[in-house]
C-alpha cells in the first residue's frame, strides 16, 4: 500500500538578509509605527535597564557614584521597615479589595436591574471618583479623618460614641487609607462587572423567576457563576494596583506613614528612602523587590485562574 506524503505545511524562517529585504520593503509602514517604540525605549526599557544599574551604586544624586554590587539587594533582605512596609500593603490590599469588589458586583447588579430609574445618571455619579484627582481626594478625605475637626468623628459624637483617631493609630489609619480606596476604584470595578452582566442572556433570569427563584438566589446562582473570569480579572488588576499603593498614604500622612507607620506602603517606602534620605540606589534596589513581590502575586492569580477553568 502507497504512503501518501503530505507536503509540509510549515513556512520556512526567513535568513537575516531577507528579513533586512522585507524591511527596506514596507520602510515606509515601520517609520510610521517608529515612534511607538522609540518612546517606549527611551521612558520604558532605558529606566528599567538605568534602575538595575542605579541599585549596584551608592549615589546620593550629587556625587559620583559609588559601585557596591549586590549590597543594595542584600540591605534590603535585612530591612525590617522594608519588611513592615510589606507586611502594611498586605493589610491595606486585603481591607480594601475584597469589600471594594463585592461592592462594585451589587452596584453592577443593580445598575442592571430593570427597577433601577435613571440608570445612566448612576454609572456617571459611581464612576466619577476614578476620574477626579487622587491628590484632592485624599486632601478632603483628609478632613473628614481629622480627630479633632473631622466630619466622622463629629458624627460619631451626635450619635454618644467616642471619636476614633484615624490618623495616629496604626489600625485606624490602614482602615482610612483603605476607605479612600473603596471609594475610589469601586464605581471603575462596577463599570466593568456591568459590561459583563449586559452580556449575560436575559432569558436565564426570566426562566429562573418563571421557576420562583428570588433576587438572592439569582445573583448566587446564576450572576456570580458566569461572571467568574471578569471577577477574577478584577482581582489580579486589584492586586497588581494595591501592592503600588502610594498617593492615598503619601497624601494622607504627609509622606510619614503615621506615627506608628502603619501606613508606610512599599512604594512610600521606597519614595522616602530615595527622595527623602536621598539613597537612590537603595531606592532602586527596593524598586526590584517591588516588582518581583508584585509578579509573585500575578504569577500566583495566574494559577489560580487556571486552576478554577480546568475546574
């Protein structure tokens, strides 16, 4: 019996003259496109490359700088305040992610509820706060955690119960700078779940009301289901946004982190030991611990998802 050969369906690679060839070719296609990558090679790959330089220096940013290797990475390793940096952002992370996402999937919810009227003007008002200024944001909420003049605590005291010192307690002032959060990147997580709602059948909701299942049940057992790959897209970008959180703290303990620096976040931490103690190779040092705690993160959501789409 004859064996049928197929011919090989594979394109063979082109040597370096003819990729050389195929650019003269479309030149005018890649100059216009040139721009791009220029751009992201001089404010993209040039810092990153300059970072992991800067961090085998000693530098103060005045005087020569001093090569000391590894030394940055191995003080690092060694810092406790580093150490308590991280520990903070955990904290603040998991105060503020989790009832940050399950608010934005009830506002979604009822965002896309037939009930709910002048259901545009709503999308506008709970999305707003992401794109008002961080820096005026964390200024008002500053007063309102003030513990002598600030708005909660005088409405704690309407109501007989004692004022809370938000801003110089370690517990307190994760739980402020975790509101600030909440507040600001909720309306922009519901915007998202509600694009992932419209696209679910309305013939799924009909036929479970038609069989008498109520409101609660239909989020639990047909919403939340089927918005399983948005809710987990959310919590990686959550996740790679929270181990960066800066500003909110920054702003509201004027660059201190609290008396106790219960709000010294890695990259406040970072931020002062290089523009405040002006140690900008140790700054950079930190700056790849940052990014490696911040990919172990994505790399462990990554496992997660797929551990739950095989499931």
């Amino acid at each position: 019996m004859a064996t049928i050969v197929r011919p090989s369906t594979k394109k063979p690679l082109k040597t370096k003259g003819e990729t050389w060839r195929e650019i003269k070719k479309n030149k005018i296609i890649y100059l216009l496109i040139s721009p791009f990558y220029i751009l992201f090679a001089i404010f993209g790959l040039f810092p990153i490359a300059f970072s992991f330089y800067l961090a085998m220096q000693k530098w103060d940013g005045l005087s020569p700088m001093q090569y000391i290797g590894f030394k940055n990475f191995e003080l690092v390793l060694i810092d406790g305040q580093f150490w308590q940096s991280v520990l903070n952002t955990l904290i603040i992370w998991v105060e503020s992610t989790i009832p940050q996402l399950f608010l934005a999937l009830v506002i979604a919810f009822l965002l896309n509820s037939a009930f709910v009227k002048f259901r545009g003007f709503w999308r506008f008002t709970f999305f707003l706060p992401n794109v008002t200024s961080l820096v005026a944001e964390a200024v008002l909420f500053g007063t309102f955690f003030q513990t002598k003049f600030g708005i909660l605590n005088w409405i704690f005291e309407k109501f007989g119960l004692s004022p809370v010192d938000w801003l110089n307690s370690n517990f307190w002032l994760q739980i402020s700078i975790s509101i600030l959060i909440i507040w600001r990147w909720t309306g922009y997580n519901s915007i998202i779940y509600l694009a992932g709602l419209q696209a679910i059948s309305e013939e799924l909701y009909e036929a479970a009301k038609i069989d008498g299942a109520s409101t609660s049940q239909i989020f639990f057992r047909i919403t939340i289901p089927l918005m399983r790959p948005i809710i987990l897209f959310t919590v990686i970008m959550s996740t790679i946004g929270g181990m960066q959180t800066f500003t909110e703290s920054q702003v509201l303990t004027n660059s201190t982190g609290g008396p106790g620096h219960g709000g010294v976040t890695m990259a406040l931490y970072l931020y002062n030991e290089a523009f405040g103690s002006h140690l900008f190779g140790y700054g950079a040092a930190i700056g790849w611990f940052l990014f490696l705690i911040v990919i172990a993160f994505s790399l462990l959501n990554s496992l997660l998802v797929n551990r739950i789409a095989k499931s």
